[in-house]
C-alpha cells in the first residue's frame, strides 16, 4: 500500500489521468447500459390454496396438502414445493425449473391446472378448491375512474364495459379488471289489505312475477330461405314493466 501511496503521489499527472478516464469509462458505460421503462420478467411460480373452515391444520396436511403436493411431483418441470398450512386453508408455492424455456411456461401451467382438477375428485367433500393461481406478472399500469352527473349505476357500468373493450383494443393490455358495480335490487311494497280486497294471494303475485321474467325459444321463422329465431322475451328490465304484469283473481 506505501508504494501506490508514493507512486500516486510522485506520478501526479499519471494518477490525474487514470482517475479521468475511469470517470469517463463509467459515464459512457451508465448511458450505453440497456434498459426498459417496464422489463419483461419471466415469472416461474404458481400458487395453489385450498380451503376447508374450520378444519385442524393436521387434517389439512394429511387430507388436503399431501395429495396435492403429490400430483405435483408428478410434473417433471415442477423444481420445488413449499407449503403453508394454517386452520382450514393451505398454500402451494410451485417453482418450476430454469432450465425451462419461457415458452413453455404456459403448457406446464396449464399442466399444474390439470392435475388438480384430478385431484379435486380426492379431496374431502366440502373442500374449496384447489385454485391455481399464476398472474404473478401482472402489472397494474393505471387506474380510470368513471364518473358522471346525473347518471344512474347501471349508466356509468355500461359506460366502464364499452371503455374496458376499447382497452382491450391497445397492444401489451392482457387484462381489465372493474370493480364498484353495485347488484341492482327492485323493492316491491305490497299492500296486503288491497290483495285480500280483490282475493289475489301474495303467493300468487310472486309467482306471477316469476312466470313472467323469463326468456322462452320461441321457435324459427322461414323468410325466404333465411332461417329466423324468435323467443318470448318477458324479462322485467325496468320498473314499469313490473307495474303492468298481471296476476290472476280466484272466484
């Protein structure tokens, strides 16, 4: 070390130089490195959940865990296992071999899927799932909010699905997921005084109502070498619809 002191000292310009051109070598190797906004990287895992509540983590293992990590091993391209068993739930961590090609990721996934669809059949009566999931990869790019004044629920959602199709439309976008939708509900409040007035039965009025909201084939039509289903549509779609369904009258 006192040599290199002595010899960075007496070599001054030398020392300089070899302290620029290191600079400049680490400048010109920082902008010539490649580089991606967003790199495409190859997920080689799967995850595997079961569920059963209220079950003992030691009947989880020896009923659900055990045939389950032994259909993977049946999977040549299946690297390592690891599992996490709690009460009632367990997890499969799958990792598939490197040298697989990132090509044949989606067969072996596919694979993984089927086997346990097989050994679904084995499992306790009440098990949910397994389910296999591999969308690790997925990358969340934007979150779109829809809004608009003086528009109902069912508006903006028909307003979010045409946007999602349009997304779908744009190179790289694998998938769309919409959340908020509210279920759409109808309260009908009956007066059960008028239904015995006039001698029609709740019962009745709610099987009518069912009777009518249906969508029945109603056969085919030939015009003219062209073939025409129709079907009897009574489905309920609005509030008014619901005011003009008829109901029958005993007597």
């Amino acid at each position: 070390m006192d040599f290199l002191t002595r010899f960075g000292i007496e070599k001054t310009r030398l020392t300089l130089l070899v302290i620029v051109g290191t600079l400049l070598m680490g400048v010109m190797t920082y902008f010539d490195l490649p580089k991606m906004e967003n790199p495409v990287i190859t997920i080689r895992n799967a995850m595997v959940t079961a569920q059963f509540p209220g079950m003992a983590p030691e009947r989880v293992e020896d009923l659900i865990a055990v045939p389950i990590e032994r259909a993977l091993r049946e999977i040549p391209e299946v690297e390592d296992i690891n599992t996490l068993i709690s009460t009632g739930a367990m997890q499969v961590s799958v990792a598939v071999c490197d040298s697989v090609n990132k090509s044949k990721l989606e067969d072996i996934f596919s694979d993984i899927r089927n086997k346990m669809t097989d050994v679904s059949r084995l499992l306790p009566r009440g098990t949910i799932g397994p389910q296999v999931n591999t969308n690790y990869g997925d990358v969340a790019i934007a979150t779109i909010a829809v809004t608009g004044h003086g528009f109902n629920y069912a508006e903006l959602w028909d307003a979010a699905d045409d946007l999602r199709q349009q997304l779908y439309g744009i190179d790289g976008v694998s998938k769309v997921s919409m959340t908020g939708q509210q279920d759409e509900r109808i309260w009908l409040e009956i007066d059960a005084r008028k239904l015995a007035s006039v001698g029609v039965q709740l019962n009745q009025v709610i099987h009518d109502l069912q009777e009518q909201n249906v969508i029945l084939p109603a056969g085919e039509l030939d015009a003219g070498g062209t073939n025409l289903t129709l079907s009897a549509n009574g489905e309920l779609t609005d509030i008014e619809f619901i005011g003009n369904v008829l109901t029958s009258v005993q007597g």
